[in-house]
C-alpha cells in the first residue's frame, strides 16, 4: 500500500514539474518575487501550465491585433480559472495614465500569483520596473538589472520611464545604473 501511494505521488510531482518546466519555456519570462513575474507572449499550452502552477491573474499589455497575440486570450485565460486583464499600451505613446491603470490592477489582491505580459516583454519589464521601483520600494539598481535583462529602453521609453518616476518624486538616477545613449541623448521630459 505505502510503494503504491509513494508511486502515485512521484507522479503527481514529477507532472508538477514538468508543467513548470512548460511554464518556464515562455519567452523572456522573469520571476521578480513568489507573486509577481512578467514575459513575452505565452502560448495557450504555457497559459494551461501557469494555471496549474497557481498563476491567478493574467495582464496584458500589448494590442489583441498583433500577429503573434492568441486569438481570444481572454477566453482561454478565463476558462482556465484565472483573472484577465487587458491594458492596450501603444508602444510608441505610453502614457501615465495607463501605467497608473496598471498599478491599480495589480494593487487588487497583490499576493495573488501575477504573469504580466505582452509580446516579448519589452512593455512588461519596463511596466515591472517602475511598479517595483516606486510601490514595492525595490531598489532601483536591482529593479534595473531585471530591465537590462530584456532590453535598454530606446528614447520613447526611457522618456516616459523618467515621466513617470518624475510624477512620483523620484528620478532614473542611481549609482550603478547605465541607461546608454539615453544618458548622453537631450531626452528632457516635456
């Protein structure tokens, strides 16, 4: 009796591990804390396997209409038990607005197990940053190695990175921060 339930369980766990081995296949995903992570587009098998790894709320930042964005995310997100959220962010004109929108989303349960996505991670890890920077109080250089880990923002985003840090008292500058040419461009937020 004991070797049968100790065989059950090894499969039961080795599954386990393989729908994580799934989920972690998802391209440029972050892990930033046990609740909160951000990625590039996950396909439907990937959002099946966050679903049972515990994932309760889903946001996506890029357009329904991109090319590689799954058709009627919403409704697979949904069917699967977990929380979806859309925020359409234009990659080339982010705005406050929709940053703030965002930190009021995940202000909702925030110790509910969170992917944030968009295509390849581009808006999302910027979207992180400045959400763990100015509401999670981490400190800039760690929240800004998470960022140089997916990309350098180029002049659109780095703008709207010191718009927003600006709006809430604070600022890019840190000891150990290199953010490029941005640092030599005249990128003044107006």
């Amino acid at each position: 009796m004991f070797s049968k339930l100790a065989f059950i369980l090894t499969v039961i766990l080795l599954a386990s591990n393989l729908l994580a081995a799934d989920a972690s296949k998802i391209n440029n995903l972050i892990q930033y804390s046990d609740v909160f992570y951000s990625s590039g587009q996950p396909s439907k098998e990937q959002l099946k396997s966050l679903s049972e790894s515990g994932f309760k709320k889903i946001i996506y930042l890029a357009f329904t209409s991109n090319s590689t964005a799954i058709a009627e995310e919403d409704k697979v997100v949904k069917s699967l038990g977990m929380d979806y959220v859309h925020i359409p962010v234009d990659f080339m004109t982010p705005t406050i607005e929709v940053f703030e929108t965002f930190a009021v989303v995940m202000s909702i349960n925030p110790q509910q197990k969170t992917l944030l996505h968009c295509q390849v991670n581009l808006r999302a890890s910027t979207f992180s940053f400045l959400y763990r920077v100015i509401y999670k109080k981490v400190p800039m250089k760690l929240a800004k190695a998470d960022l140089d880990s997916i990309w350098e923002p180029d002049s659109v985003w780095f703008k709207f990175i010191r718009t927003v840090l600006e709006k809430h008292g604070m600022n890019e500058n840190c000891d150990e921060c290199d953010w490029g040419e941005n640092e030599f461009s005249d990128n003044d937020v107006e």
